[in-house]
C-alpha cells in the first residue's frame, strides 16, 4: 500500500509541473491580460493552500483515507473543466477550483506515510518520498511542454484528469483497509490549543521555514534562471536542461545508498546543510556565466535539495503526534504553495536583475541554515522530543 501512496505523491506533483509550461500561453490565448495571465498561475496556488490547511484538519478527523479518495476524484473532475474555460474569467474559476481540491491530496497522502513509518526508518521513508517528488520535477514540465506543442492545454488537462480518475477507484479499494489513529476523547476541545502549540514547536516551526524558503527559492530560479539564460545567449530549451539537472541530481541522493545518512544524522543538521548549499548555488548561480558552470551551480543546488526535502519532514514526523499530523503536514504544504509566490513575487515587485535576485537570495538562505544552526545549539536534544502533546 505504501508503494500505491507513493504513486498518488507521484502523480499529485505530476499534475502540478506538467502546467508551468503551459498555463500562460494557454490564459494568454484566451485574451488575459498580463496581469490576469499571472493571477490565473498564482491563484492556483492560493487556492492550494486554502486546501492544504482543510485537508490537515479533516485528516485528523476522518482520516487519510476519505480525504485521499474525495481530493483524487475531485481533482480529475476539476481537471475536466479547463476544456469549459472560454475566456480569462472562466479559467480562473476553473484555476481556483483545481488548486483547492489538488491541495486535499497531499497532506493526507504524507500523513498516510508518516504514522505507517517505523521511527527508525522515517528518514529514508520521507527520502524515497522525495525522490517521486524529483522524478515528478524532471517528467512533468516537459510533458507539459512537448504534449501542449502537439495538441493543447485542455487536452494535457483532460489526459492528467482520466489518469487522477482511475488512480482514484483504485485508491478507494487498494488504502480502504487502513486504520485512522483516533483522537483520544476530549481531545476535539484541545484542537485549538494544539494548532497553536504546532507553532511553538522549535521543530516544527523550523519544518515550515524550510518548507517555505525551498520553494521561495523555487519561486526566484523558475522566474530568474530563464532570464539568465538568454541573457547568456543561450538556447532556450537549456533552462529545461538546467532544471533537469538539478531534479536529476536530488533524485539520485535521494535514492542511492546515501538516502541512509537522513536515519543518522539529526535532520535539523542536514536541513542546516542543504539550506547553505543552496544559498551558495544561489550566489555562485549569479557569477558565473560558463554553461558548464551553470551546470555545477544546478548541480549544487540538487544536492541541497536532497538534503532539505527528507530534513524538513523529518523534523514534522519528529516534532507531531500521529492523531495531529495531519494538521502539521496540511500547514506545511500550505507554506510550500505561499514560498513560491512570495519567491517570485518579491523578486518581480522589487524589479531586480537577475544577478540580484540570486545574490538576494543566497543571502536569505543562509541566514535561514544559520538560523536553524542556532537552533539546534539552543537544544541540542530537540529531534528526540514530541513537542506536541
């Protein structure tokens, strides 16, 4: 059953990459303006977050399971619908729709994961996890890009909405056998007092900065890298290589016997660590203009991606109980669809270079590792505490 769970995190991402490369020529092609053309791309991930945070709180009530199947068949309805999408108002009906119910799937599906994961192996669980994220990075844009030449956006759609379909009944009878952990009675009048305890966490609060500041700095390089890139004179097809490289390089971290490092080693130093990596390929990324150095910054920045993903979940796992963990992962997802547009927005509405936005945020990031290296400094036993009772 994990394996079909993993497939579901697979796909959920699929879905989500496979639009970057076509979501604004598609709002474009239906006359939105500029301004629309970026609020039909963002709002999805409003959207997203509203269902993150719904999702967290009805996993804990009802369970993984129900959340999973309603989220997977609502989804491939929502799919459907961008074939209805006739003008630039439509498409963000259909955009906010879309966004709300794929934000139902994911943290049910990690909560899922995390209470059927023994302690001992969470860190690698949550890399292998990583690693269906990764290859969903490195198949969905150029899915997205090479179907939408041949066909059109609708039809990407419709084709993700049937797969979400039948992933969906074979959801309802492959995870129907799975046990939700209860709440213990009483514990529906504490449920306000323990969101608020979830930010009081050192650990948990230090899993949602990563979360956000992964994808802040998502945000920045899918907005400033193509730019960089012709800039350089480059062929534009080599953002798409760039990109894979980076997706390649996490994929194999998180799948080769070094996966193992993430049971070992504390994830508040291997958070620590991938942070500062990325925030030196951020910075080494705004220097270099060789495209094999381009390469080796992309490459870099792989590297602290594998190390933060498995990080950052660990540290959630570490620091929630099971019966309220879903409403740790519906916050976290939340955080990760927030960072990729204030990533983007920041970078846009101060109108910077692209030389400084990635020294911008290199700096950010490796304010935000040394933050998390006082932290654990502060308390050095914090991984092995349950801080949310």
């Amino acid at each position: 059953m994990r394996a079909f769970v993993y497939l579901i995190v697979f796909f959920s991402f699929f879905d989500l990459f496979s639009q970057l490369p076509v979501m604004s020529p598609f709002a474009l092609s239906l006359g939105a303006t500029p301004f629309l053309t970026g609020l039909a791309v963002g709002l999805y991930s409003f959207s997203n977050t509203i269902g993150n945070i719904i999702s967290g709180f009805l996993t804990d009530r009802r369970g993984p399971f129900m959340i999973l199947v309603v989220g997977l068949f609502a989804s491939a309805i929502s799919l459907f619908l961008y074939s209805f999408a006739s003008d630039p108002i439509s498409l963000l009906g259909v955009r906010f729709v879309h966004g709300f119910m794929e934000g139902l799937i994911v943290p049910a599906a990690f909560t899922y994961l995390a209470n059927r994961t023994e302690e001992s192996k969470r860190g690698r669980s949550v890399a292998i996890s990583g690693a269906f994220v990764g290859f969903a990075a490195i198949l969905g844009p150029a899915y997205g890009g090479i179907v939408a030449a041949k066909t059109s956006t609708p039809f990407i759609m419709a084709v993700n909405g049937g797969i979400m379909f039948i992933i969906a009944i074979s959801a309802f009878f492959v995870l129907r056998s799975f046990k939700h952990v209860r709440k213990t009675p009483g514990s529906h009048s504490g449920s306000t007092f323990r969101v608020k305890m979830l930010f009081k966490s050192p650990g948990m609060v230090r899993a949602f900065a990563g979360a956000f500041f992964l994808m802040f700095s998502q945000g920045v390089l899918a907005l400033v890298l193509p730019l960089k890139v012709e800039a350089l004179n480059f062929d534009t097809k080599m953002t798409g290589l760039l990109l894979s490289t980076f997706g390649v390089t996490a994929l194999l971290i998180f799948l080769l016997p070094i996966n193992r490092i993430f049971d070992r080693v504390r994830p508040m130093i291997t958070l620590a660590f991938g942070m500062l990596l990325m925030g030196l390929s951020m910075l080494f990324l705004s220097q270099v203009e060789a495209l094999l150095y381009l390469y080796v910054a992309m490459m870099l920045y792989g590297v602290g991606f594998a190390f933060l993903f498995p990080s950052i979940n660990s540290l959630l796992i570490d620091s929630s109980e099971p019966e309220f963990r879903g409403k740790a992962y519906g916050y976290f997802y939340a955080f990760f669809s927030i960072g990729v547009v204030a990533g983007s927005g920041l970078i846009g509405y101060l109108d910077l270079e692209f030389q400084n936005a990635f020294i911008l945020t290199g700096v950010i990031l490796i304010l935000v590792a040394g933050y998390a290296i006082f932290g654990l400094r502060r308390n050095k036993s914090l991984p092995k505490q349950k801080t949310v009772r």
